[in-house]
C-alpha cells in the first residue's frame, strides 16, 4: 500500500491517485472568489453585526487575534439556506505560542428558510401521502451528514452557477422565501384524529418541511433571556497588525503520484560512538527515533505532492494528521493506532472531535491548514522565529446550529474546535 493511503483515495491501480481532499493555494490577485482568504482583516457575514469581540480574544493573554484563514463555507447540499464563514485566529505573540486558546475558530452562520416543493404543499391535506413522500425529504442525511459521493464532484472554490454544493462560492442560491404553509400543516391533522394520537402525529408529520424548522427543534429554547451584550470592536488603529492578504486561487481535487512503499531500515546506528565524534548517543538516538515516525513522514510525502498548497478541504472527510503522539492526534487516533492505520473521526464521540458547545451535537473534520500557509503569510516578515505549528484542523458543528437567541436571517456566530499540532522542538533546531 502507498503511503499516501487514505479514504479517500480510489484508484490505485492507475499511476496517480485522485482523492476528495481539494487543495487551496494562495495568490496576492483573486480570480473568482473574493471571500476566501489568508491573513489580511476579516470581513463579517453583516459587517454591521460583528460577533462579540470577546470571540476573538486570545485566551491566554486576552489580547486581539489575527486572522489566519476566512473560508467561504456555503454547503447548500448539506445545509440549505444556510449562509457560511468560518475564521480562524490566531494570537501574535511570542510567549502565547504553544498554548491552548491562542488559536480559535469562529464559524457565522446565518439561516433563511427554505420554501418545500411545490407538489408537497398542494398534497399537504393527505396525511398518508405525506408520509410515503417523507424518505424523498431524505432529512437524516442532511441533518446527519449526507454520502460522500453526493458532493464529491462539488467544487467549494469554484463560482460555478449549479446546483452543487459550493462552500467558498460567492453565489448563494439557496435564499428563497419562507414557507408560508408551514405552520398550517398542524390543522387538517388536528380535525381528523383522535386529539391524544393527533398531537404526536401531526408534530411528527409537520418535523421535515425544512432545514431550518428542523434545526430550530434542536437548538436551545429563545426563551432564556437577551443575548449577553456583545463586546465592542476597538478602532482599527487599535488592532494588531494584521498577516498580509492572500486570496485563494486554483483550487482543485488533490492527485497524488503512484509511488512505492519504502521499507523502513533496520536500526544500524552505532549509539555508542566515542563523544569525541561530535555527538552524544541520545542525541543521536533521538535523531533515529524521528526518522521512524510513520505518521509524520506521511504528512511529509503527502504535502511534497504539491508542495504549495495552503489548506486541505473536505467535509466530513478525515484530516492528514502531523503526530499521533500528541494530545490532538491521540484524540483522533484513540491513541492505540499504529503509523499506517487510518484516522477516524468519529465527531464527538470518545476518542473523536469534542462536541458542539452549542447544541450538543458532534462535530465533523472540514478543512486544515498546512505550514506552507505559514511560509505566505511570514514571507515579508524579518527572522525566522515565527509561527510553530505544523498544522491547524478545524471541526465544525454537524448541524450548523446558531445559538438559540439568533431570530431567522440574522447572524449568528460559533466557537468551533481548533486541533493545532505544534512543530516538535526538534525540528525547529
């Protein structure tokens, strides 16, 4: 097997490999989509709405971040009438690095109705036929996660007019009116059961007209109260200073070249040369140790592939680990898995991606970014002391959810889940 092995791969037998995983790379000029990008300042769904300052304070030493990546996120074959951004931020300095909360993760999302087919409405007094049509609404795939191959000829970076899913487009199909006949479905069912069976059912029957109804179900009452008071932005004077912008070009489906598996080498190493040779033998064992981490040599191989790219897109897919020794990639792996298993991410469960903190839902792997982002992003900057993770993984909420005192079509924003693998200290020596 390759070690570029994977999920998503599918044919093997061919000199390269095409997978699911589309690959970002960044240009100082924008081609189609001018919402996604690295670095610069981020622009919010409502920039008259921001989220609360708050969202976007290091939690380490409470200061502004900056923003590393803003992603157009428009799913609409998982989430119509959804309107996505995600945004991840990161603190600038030094004494913060290496540290939990100095990398967060904001997803915006902001919720319109969707109308149902037009059949359905005028049917909408045949309670049997409702019924028989519910499996076509197919709504535990949207709400749970559809299958793979109904997005995987989607392109997120594309603008392209269709009909498929398109996370980074700036083209938004799915914002249509509300469904004015959704709260009259309760009425003829009321009329002709029994009032005990006809409560349940009807409730049953009313559950998939639309995404957002369906969402809301789940979402935490609107009855708690006002939202806490947002904190207030700062001038822009008074921000640190921001990466440099870059936008998101070439976006394509990754393919790898076929190449063979190279057996790793027995230990030959002599480890108790004389200290006159230049070295001790722990270090030179330590030097040893990191020539056989499978998992990071698969990270290497993979990259080296296409050397440029600055993230790696897939939703619901499965994200390319750079340790399996440390506490994100022992929290993926279960932390029992050998170098040349494959990841799972079972979005919230034990050993998976933490739950939503929201809604309670699990989460799913969507995108990370790779250190050649930091390499565009430091490229202007003086020294080589910079940014020290390899790479950063971002799990999202599988439901989309916005917290429960966002009234539709307005903006709500997430913390999602930030997985940041640091560079081991003995690489950056």
């Amino acid at each position: 097997m390759a070690p570029y092995d994977s999920d998503s791969d599918e044919g093997e037998d061919n000199d390269y490999t095409e997978t699911n995983v589309l690959l970002g790379y960044a240009a100082k000029e924008p081609t189609d989509d001018t919402i996604s990008q690295l670095g610069g300042r981020p622009t919010w769904l409502n920039p008259t709405t921001p989220p609360s300052a708050a969202l976007a304070k290091c939690k380490i030493c409470n200061d502004l971040m900056v923003l590393l990546l803003q992603l157009n996120g428009d799913l609409p074959e998982h989430f119509p009438g959804h309107e996505r951004r995600l945004y991840v931020l990161t603190c600038r300095r030094k004494t913060c690095r290496r540290k939990e909360g100095s990398v967060r993760v904001l997803r915006g999302t902001r919720i319109t109705e969707v109308a149902p087919p037009k059949e359905k409405r005028e049917n909408k007094t045949a309670k049997p036929e409702v019924a028989a049509s519910k499996p076509a609404v197919n709504i535990g795939e949207a709400l749970f996660g559809a299958k793979p191959s109904s997005s995987t000829n989607a392109n997120p970076f594309s603008m392209g007019g269709g009909a498929s899913s398109n996370p980074l487009s700036t083209s938004s199909s799915t914002s249509t009116p509300p469904n004015p006949f959704a709260a009259k479905t309760l009425s003829p069912s009321s009329t002709t059961s029994s009032p005990p069976p006809a409560s349940k059912d009807t409730t049953t029957g009313s559950l998939p007209k639309t995404f957002a109804s369906a969402l809301s179900l789940n979402s935490p009452p609107k009855t708690f109260g006002p939202p806490p008071p947002p904190e207030p932005w700062p001038q822009d004077s008074a921000l640190p200073p921001p990466y440099p912008l870059y936008y998101l070009v070439d976006a394509d489906y990754e393919t790898l070249d076929k190449v063979e598996e190279v057996p790793i080498p027995t230990q030959t190493m002599d480890l108790d040369e004389p200290s006159g040779s230049g070295g001790g033998g722990k270090e030179d064992k330590d030097v040893y140790e990191s020539t056989i981490d499978k998992t990071f040599q698969k990270f290497a191989d993979r990259l080296a592939q296409n050397p440029e790219q600055v993230l790696r897109y897939e939703f619901k897919g499965s994200p390319l680990l750079y340790s399996k020794t440390d506490a994100v990639g022992k929290l993926l792996s279960g932390g029992s898995l050998s170098g040349n298993e494959k990841v799972k991410v079972t979005g919230g469960s034990a050993s998976g991606i933490p739950r939503c903190g929201d809604c309670g839902k699990g989460r799913v792997f969507e995108v990370q970014l790779t250190p050649h982002a930091i390499m565009e992003l430091e490229r202007e900057e003086d020294g080589i002391d910079g940014m020290e993770w390899g790479t950063i993984l971002v799990g999202v909420c599988e439901g989309d959810c916005v917290p429960g005192y966002v009234s539709g079509g307005e903006v709500g924003y997430v913390e999602e889940w930030a997985g940041v693998q640091w560079e081991e200290e003995s690489v950056r020596r």
